[in-house]
C-alpha cells in the first residue's frame, strides 16, 4: 500500500439562492474558491511537510445541488428538503420525523401536479427480488388506485 496524506485547502463558498412565492429559500447552484492557505497532515492528523513539486494536480469537483426548473417553481411551492426534484426515501423520512402526531395519522396522500388532483395512496409495497424492467428489485413504491 502506498503512504497516505491529506491536503486541505482554504477557502470559500459562494452560494446562489433562489426565493420562492412561500418564502423558501432554495440553493440553485455554488461556487468553490480555494484560497492560498494549504496544509498537510497524516490520515491520522498530525501536521507534515510534503514536497509540492510532486504534486499532481486535482481539480476541485464540488457537486452542485440539483436546480429547480423554473416552470415547477413557479407552479409549485413545495421542495425536499435538499433542493432535489425527485424525493428520496431518506428525505420522506427526515420529513416525516418532523410531523405531528396528527398529521401522522393523516392518510396518505399524493398530489398529481398535471390535474391537480389529490390520490389516496393504499399501500407501501415493493418490486420483486427479480426486478421488473423498469425499477431495480425491491424497490419501495407507493400504491395508487384510481
């Protein structure tokens, strides 16, 4: 195995917000900014000197958060919680974790955004051990019925 160090690197982020009609502020996208102040130390933490002339150079590749589009933005004040478009599981979860006992005993509920339409959902249930061509095996989805 080859010897191991960190290098870590000061600086900046500047973030670009958007405001929606609801009041929420949501990050559209961000910039890095490395300053000029580096240091190196082992994995374990202890400061060492290190000879930058070997150095390779590695971009810095930050992710972006995922943009709302601005037609959903302006038809819908509703976001996940880390700016995504798609909800995940873990995020249902973390906002389920923040509701009452009354809205946890609420049914639940699916908004279709193209009618305009509230749908019941029946069932919590998921795609079989072998897959079903279009979601990877047991994969959790809501049931709905018209």
């Amino acid at each position: 195995m080859f010897p191991q160090h960190n290098k870590i690197t000061t600086g900046f982020v500047i973030q670009n917000y958007i405001t929606l009609p609801n009041g929420t502020q949501v990050c559209q996208g961000q910039q890095f900014v490395a300053g000029d102040q580096v240091d190196y130390e082992t994995t374990g933490g202890a400061s060492i000197e290190v000879d930058t002339t070997k150095e390779v150079y590695c971009p810095f590749e930050m992710a972006q958060p995922k943009r709302i589009p601005e037609k959903e933005v302006m038809q819908n004040e509703a976001v996940p919680a880390n700016c995504s478009t798609n909800l995940t599981y873990r995020e249902l979860a973390a906002h389920i974790e923040t509701m009452d006992d009354e809205q946890l005993d609420s049914n639940v509920t699916i908004h279709v955004t193209e009618q305009d339409e509230f749908m019941p959902c029946q069932a919590l249930d998921y795609v079989s051990e072998d897959g079903n061509g279009v979601l990877d095996p047991l994969h959790p989805f809501l049931v709905m019925e018209p």
